[in-house]
C-alpha cells in the first residue's frame, strides 16, 4: 500500500455574530480538512494546520509512502515542518485513519 495523495481542503466561514476568546473577537473561523488516499483505495482524514505546509511541504514527502510507517512519517514531516505541530497532527492522523 502507497500514497497516491494528499487533499487540502480549506474551509471558513463568517458567523452573524462574531464571537471571542482568549485570543480576540472575531466573526470569522477558520479549519484545514486532509485526506491522504492510497493505491488501494482506502483514505483517511484529518482536521487542522496551515493549508500552505500541508501542501507545498508534508505531501510531496508523503506521495509514494507506506502510510502504515506512522513513526518514520512523522519524524520526517515534523523536520521537514520545521516543528509545525498543528500541521504534522493533521496529516499524522490522516494517516492513522487509514
């Protein structure tokens, strides 16, 4: 089993009424959807991290991996990421989901 693909799909929308945390207020809220698909058909799906990373840096290293290597992925993506957790969750999951 390979990968033969990572989808991003990022998604947003604007609420009536904007709302706060411990961040700010904000009437706008934000999420990153992945999908890494293999050569047999199965995928799996994860939520979260910059669509940008997951893109231009996570999936071209992911394309033509056992994604049942979960340890070996990570500790390339994390690198490669240079420590971007939010993103290297995402797809660790994904992977995990498969």
């Amino acid at each position: 089993m390979k990968i033969d693909r990572v989808d991003v799909f990022p998604l947003a929308h604007t609420l009536d009424v904007p709302r706060g945390d411990g961040r700010g207020i904000s009437a706008r809220r934000a999420t990153t959807i992945v999908r890494v698909s293999t050569d047999e058909g199965a995928h799996g799906w994860g939520q979260g991290g910059r669509p940008e990373v997951i893109r231009g840096v996570l999936a071209p290293l992911l394309v033509g991996e056992d994604p049942r290597e979960t340890g070996r992925l990570w500790h390339r993506m994390f690198q490669a990421s240079r420590g971007d957790r939010r993103s290297v969750g995402a797809v660790d999951v994904a992977l995990w989901d498969v």
